[in-house]
C-alpha cells in the first residue's frame, strides 16, 4: 500500500545520506523541497524542487518551508571527529537553531533530527551539540524523531567493518554490552530506510530511533503504480 503523499524540505540533502534519502522519498511519492547552497545544484539527485540558500540563516529559506508537512535536517560537518569542535558551534549548531526556527514559523507537522548515539565516551563536543539540538526542538514543542546512529556504512565509509569483532566480542560482556549496542555500525540503506520510516510516521510527541532500532527496520519497497494512500 502506497504511503500518504507528503510534502517533505530537506536540508542537507546533497551530502551522504541525504541525496539517498531524497530518491527514496521521490520514488515513493512524496513531494520533496531541498536547500542547497549556490553552486552545489549539481549534487541534488533528480526530483525535488530546489530550494537555494544558507542552512545558517532561516531567513534565506524560510519562506519556502511553509506548507511542508515534514522538515528533515541532515546539516552537519563531514567525517567528524575530535578536532572538529569549533565547526561543531559555527555550523551543526547553528544550522539547527536556523531550522528550528523556519519549521516552527511554517507549522509543520514532524521534525526528523538526525543526531548521534548517547551518551558516549568519546567525541564529547560532537555529541553536546547534537544534544543541544534535541533541546531546541523539544523547547519548540515540535513533533520530532531523532535518529541516533554511530557509524554509518556505506560507499566510501567501510573501514570500521574491521572492528566487527571487537563488536561482536564486548556485546557478550555484560559490562560492555549496553555501549556496544548503543554505539554499533548500521549500513546507509538501514539508515536511510529509518529516515523514510521517520518522516512517514504519523505518532506525535518526540521518538528516538537509537542503533538497534536503526537496525531492525525491515526494507521498505517503492509502491506499485495505481496503490492508494491510506
């Protein structure tokens, strides 16, 4: 059965996992409004309308979220790590707060988050302002579902495939297990079938999809011509 027809804007949805999320969400019907910055018109995937301007400032963007049921923020630096923590402040944080905003003023109905795993051990300023992004869309009274993966796999992202083992080994130990699943690998195609899952949800209040959720959404197939909506 074919999903609901949903208006959907999307930030960040040149990057790793938003272009794969957008074909998805074009392949089954929805309607999908995508911000990129001039000169990377080239990277969107076809089928949404483009949406020009600065993920940092609401006020380039804003007017063109009104009338999206759904508002997706994948903004974030890329392969993030230690070193990384005043990009953290100068661009995940304030690219939130931006998106925050322009959703809160359109009225849309679902805010789809994708922060990270936590609490962690590592990589502490990273998580912090994925926290405060939580906050911000919790302190908005926004429906909202966080997606908390850790790593995720894919094209050009494989190397912690070499610590499945340590994996395996610290989920049996009872001390180590509870980490070891909250901070596990997922593939993009979990991960992107989440995001779809996320924005095609219909409960209200706030979710959190964590690693094991992540991992245990069953694939979901584009729907055949001439299927309804419910």
């Amino acid at each position: 059965m074919a999903p609901r027809r949903l208006t959907v804007f999307v930030t960040g949805g040149t990057g790793y996992m938003g272009s794969r999320l957008i074909a998805r969400l074009c392949a089954r019907g929805h309607a999908v409004r995508a911000l990129v910055r001039a000169g990377s018109e080239s990277k969107l995937p076809p089928g949404p309308t483009l949406v020009r301007g600065d993920a940092l400032d609401a006020g380039t963007y804003a007017g063109h979220v009104r009338g999206s049921d759904v508002f997706v923020h994948l903004i974030g630096v890329a392969h993030p790590s230690p070193s990384k923590a005043k990009q953290f402040l100068a661009i995940d944080l304030p690219s939130v707060e931006a998106a925050v905003d322009a959703a809160k003023t359109a009225g849309v109905d679902r805010f789809v988050y994708l922060s990270v795993a936590q609490p962690a051990p590592v990589m502490k300023d990273f998580v912090s302002v994925r926290a405060r992004g939580e906050a911000l869309i919790c302190e908005a009274g926004l429906n909202a579902v966080f997606l908390r993966p850790w790593y995720v796999l894919g094209p050009g992202h494989w190397w912690p495939v070499a610590l499945i083992p340590l994996y395996w080994t610290s989920e049996r130990i009872p001390s180590s297990r509870d980490t070891a699943r909250r901070l596990g690998l997922v593939t993009i195609r979990q991960m992107t079938t989440a995001l779809v899952k996320a924005v095609e949800s219909r409960d209200e209040g706030v979710q959190i999809i964590d690693v094991p959720a992540i991992r245990a959404c069953a694939d979901i197939p584009v729907p055949s011509p001439g299927c309804h909506p419910r």
